[in-house]
C-alpha cells in the first residue's frame, strides 16, 4: 500500500524503519537524497530479493515557482523536451553531487564502503 512521508507529523527515520520493517520492496521518490543517510535503511533493505528491482529511488526536485514563472514569460521559445546529451549531462552533475556527499567530511570505513544494494 502507497504510503507518504513528509518528516512534519512524525520524524522521518523511525516511521521508514517500521515500514520496511513489514516490506518486501520499496519504491522512493525524493526531492533530495544524501548517500549518508542510506545507512540508516540499509539493514532493512539488504535481505530484501534484488531481482526485480526490489528498491528503486528516482531523485529530483521541481524547478521553484520563480524559475517555471521565469521559463514561461521569457521571449525566447524553448523546447520542452530532454534530448541524449542533456539527460547524460545532468546524470553526471548527479553523479558528482554524490561524489562530493561522500568526500564531504573526515571519512571513515563505513563512509568509504556505503553502497546501494538493490537500488536500480
């Protein structure tokens, strides 16, 4: 069953752990993601199948209102669509940022052996 989060009614951590605690998949969709902060569902996730995507995670933030406000009363016409060479440029500014979320900081081993297991 679908199931929002917002970290305003209750915080965030504990009330992920419950509903994991009682899943067998998970899909994500967030505005941010910081790949310290996996550590905290990663024992929850890790057993889980990774056949069949058993946790997906897309990240992304709209645009705020001041720039779609911008886009729209701008006098030059712009394409709406994502062609190759912007969806490649903007995975690997995604890629950089959590690059530089892991060498953000004093490492450690637990740092430098995050992973994503069964995230696709």
């Amino acid at each position: 069953m679908p199931q929002v989060f917002d970290n305003i009614d209750q915080p965030l951590q504990p009330a992920l752990q419950g509903a994991l605690r009682l899943s067998d998949r998970a899909d994500f969709c967030v505005g941010y993601f910081n790949l310290r902060g996996w550590k905290e569902l990663d024992s929850h996730i890790q057993h889980w199948s990774e056949t069949d995507g058993a946790c997906r995670l897309l990240v992304g933030m709209q645009k705020p209102p001041q720039d779609q406000l911008r886009e729209l009363l701008s006098l030059m016409s712009r394409d709406q669509g994502m062609d190759n060479q912007s969806a490649i440029r903007l995975k690997k500014q995604l890629a950089e940022e959590f690059r530089r979320q892991l060498t953000f900081g004093a490492p450690d081993n637990e740092v430098l052996q995050t992973s994503l297991p069964g995230v696709k």
